[in-house]
C-alpha cells in the first residue's frame, strides 16, 4: 500500500518536471549585454568587469554625456528680429516717387493747411460776432439813449457799426433827395452787407478745396498708373513687383485728395451755416434800429 502512493508521487513529479520543461523551452533566450568598447589608446587586455577595480564603498564614476544646443522650436519668431520696413508707405512714396507725384502731394499739403487755418480763424471770429449779439441783448437796449448803448457795445463790434451807421443817417445828412426812412434803410443795407463780406472772407477758398482737390488726387492716381503701365512694358512681365510700388502710389494719391477734400466741404457748410444765423442777427439788429430812428424822428 506505501509502495502504491510512492509510485504515484513519483509520477506526479515526473509530469510537474516535464511541464516546466516544455515551458522553458518555449521562452526565448535573452538578449546578451551590450559591451562598450575600450577606449583607442588602451590595450584589449586592460577590459575588466564593471565593479572589479572599484573601491568598496565607492561609485563608479559617471561619464557625463555630450549635450547637443537646443534647437529653435520651429514657427517661433526670434526674439530680437528688427521689424521689416514698410516699403509702400508715406516715407516710401516720398523717396521713390517723381516730380509730379511729389507735385501733387505739395498742392494738396498746401489745400489742407489753408482749410484748417480757415477753419479756425472763422470760427473764432463767428464765435467772436455771436457773442457781441448777446451783449446787444443785454445792454444796448436796456440804455437810457441810443449814444449810450452804442458806447456800451465793442469798439470792434459789427453791431456798433450797424448802430453808428444808422445814427449817421438819422442825422439829416443826404436827406435832400430821399425821404429820411429810404436813407436810413440804405444805409443799414450798405453796411449789413459789408460786415457779410467780412464774414464771407476766406470761405470760397473751402469750397475750391472741396471741389478740386478730388481732382488734383485723380491727377496723381493717373500719373501712377501709367508708371506702372510703362514698368510692366519694360520689364515685358506683369509681375506683382514691378508694379507693385506705382500702383501703390497711385492708390496713396487717391486716398490723400479724399482726405483734403472732405473736411473742407463739411467745413465749409458749418462755416456758411453758422454765417446764415449772424447775418440773420443783424438784419434783426438793423430793423429794430431802423424802428427807434424813424419813432424818434417822427
């Protein structure tokens, strides 16, 4: 009975053993250890085993590995790169144009400055005439007499020049052939539209600026077209950058004769506007005068 469970251990190592055979044999051997080869001045023999010439207690040193310069990541921008120059700018179209372009950016530099200091001036002299008109409102005709208002009112004023004008006439004088109200009135009339013409004095320059200086741009968009025709025909290509540069030109002097001709337009009906009330202003002034003058004679 012993023998019998003997013999059936034994087989049940005998088959344990086999399967872990077969299973090694299956696994793959491994791959041997790479060897660093030994440094060209040293002899063969030198080779020994990592570990065998060590001092116990000591790690071998490290060699250190060679570092390669980092790359620029690419699409990255450098850091310090100067910002490449406009080559179809202002400064551009100054060096690289003709003399006509060069005329024709001079003339509309001259139309643009003249708007503008027209603009201010009237419009300092309107706001000047404007506030007189409130002081007639509040002096003129709150005085006792007439030679009192008219000394309350700026020596400057247009309105005391209206005011002299009718004492003027009232007095008597060229009364001969006339009617004292007809004098009067021509009077006040002559001297109401020469303060309109003080008023009106530099305004026509607006509307010539606004009305040519489109033209005076057209002339140079023009000029740089048919540079850029007579490029193409010498160098017998179209090519983007041989016309380029007039075409560019072309484009500047169009774009600088909108920018001089719009602001003087709408300078000019603020200008003309803001003339309409003043003058209004005046003929009001001179008809309520005309009214006391003739009451007072009568």
């Amino acid at each position: 009975m012993i023998m019998k469970h003997l013999a059936i251990a034994a087989a049940l190592v005998f088959l344990s053993g086999a399967t872990a055979g077969e299973v090694l044999a299956q696994q793959p051997p491994p791959a041997p250890a790479a060897q660093t080869p030994p440094p060209s001045g040293a002899p063969a023999g030198s080779m020994s085993a990592p570990g065998q010439n060590a001092t116990p207690g000591q790690a071998a040193p490290e060699t250190p590995a060679a570092t390669a310069p980092a790359a620029p990541a690419p699409g990255k921008p450098a850091v310090n790169a100067a910002p490449a120059e406009n080559p179809y700018g202002m400064g551009a179209f100054w060096e690289k144009s003709d003399w006509v372009l060069k005329t024709v950016l001079a003339i509309l530099t001259v139309m643009s400055v003249g708007t503008w200091y027209i603009f201010f001036t009237k419009f300092w002299d309107q706001s000047r005439v404007l506030n007189q008109g409130r002081i007639v409102d509040r002096r003129f005709w709150s005085s006792a007499n007439l030679n009192e208002g008219i000394d309350k009112l700026p020596k400057n004023s247009l309105f005391r020049s209206v005011a002299e004008s009718g004492v003027r006439a009232a007095s008597g004088q060229g009364t001969g052939l006339v009617n004292l109200n007809d004098w009067i009135s021509m009077s006040l009339n002559r001297q109401l539209e020469e303060a309109n013409g003080r008023m009106q004095g530099g305004v026509a320059f607006l509307a010539s600026v606004g009305s040519t200086a489109p033209f005076v741009g057209l002339f140079g968009t023009v000029w740089g077209i048919l540079n850029a025709l007579i490029a193409i025909g010498v160098a017998g290509q179209a090519s983007i950058d041989k016309v380029a540069g007039p075409v560019g030109q072309a484009l500047i002097a169009t774009a600088l004769g909108l920018a001089v001709a719009v602001p003087a337009v709408l300078c000019y009906n603020y200008l003309v506007r803001r003339n309409k009330v003043i003058n209004e202003k005046l003929r009001g002034f001179a008809s309520d005068l005309q009214t006391y003058l003739i009451t007072n004679k009568k």
